[in-house]
C-alpha cells in the first residue's frame, strides 16, 4: 500500500535591536503538533548579514524540532510493543553518538 502525507512546517524568524535571532519551527502532524526553538546572536564585532542569523536559528529550531520528532516516534514505538519504553533513544548506529543537549 502506498502512502503519501504532506506535513508542512511553519517557520518564524524574529531579529531584535541587539543582534539576536530567534526562529520557532511549528509542525502539525495531524496527531500532534511539535516546536523547536533555535537562536543565533551576532557579535557586535562582526558585520551586519541578517542571513546568517536567520539561517542558524532555524537550522538550530529545525534540529530541535527533529529531536523532538525523534522521541516521539520512540515513544509511540513502545506504544505499539515493539520493546522501547518510550524513555530512552537507542544506541546510534556506527558508533556514532547523539550529541550532548
């Protein structure tokens, strides 16, 4: 059976006076709907491109918002009695670990 969804992400990028973006990723996906907050501050050094700002903080908002998507899965994963408690992400594959938040 084939599956197509459309989820889309609403994305909100406030600069203020002192060189601070703040982005806020909303996404809805038609069961629950998920956050993910990033910033970015400019040194007062460096040159003013208001790109770069809006770029880090989503980027960070998107990371945070798969993170976040990421444990749902988990916890719905236990749910469904697939053996995780919905509590702990597994090991990555590789060797490669979850970074630190």
């Amino acid at each position: 059976m084939t599956r197509t969804l459309e989820w889309k992400i609403n994305m909100d990028l406030v600069e203020d006076e002192g060189g601070t973006t703040e982005a806020r990723a909303v996404l809805d996906t038609g069961k629950s709907t998920i956050t993910g907050h990033g910033s970015a501050r400019r040194n007062p050094e460096d040159e003013d491109i208001p790109l770069i700002g809006d770029e880090l903080a989503a980027s960070r908002a998107m990371s945070d918002l798969a993170r976040q998507l990421m444990r749902l899965a988990y916890k719905d994963i236990g749910e469904a009695g697939a053996g995780m408690s919905g509590e702990e992400e597994p090991a990555a594959p590789y060797g490669w670990s979850t970074p630190a938040r």
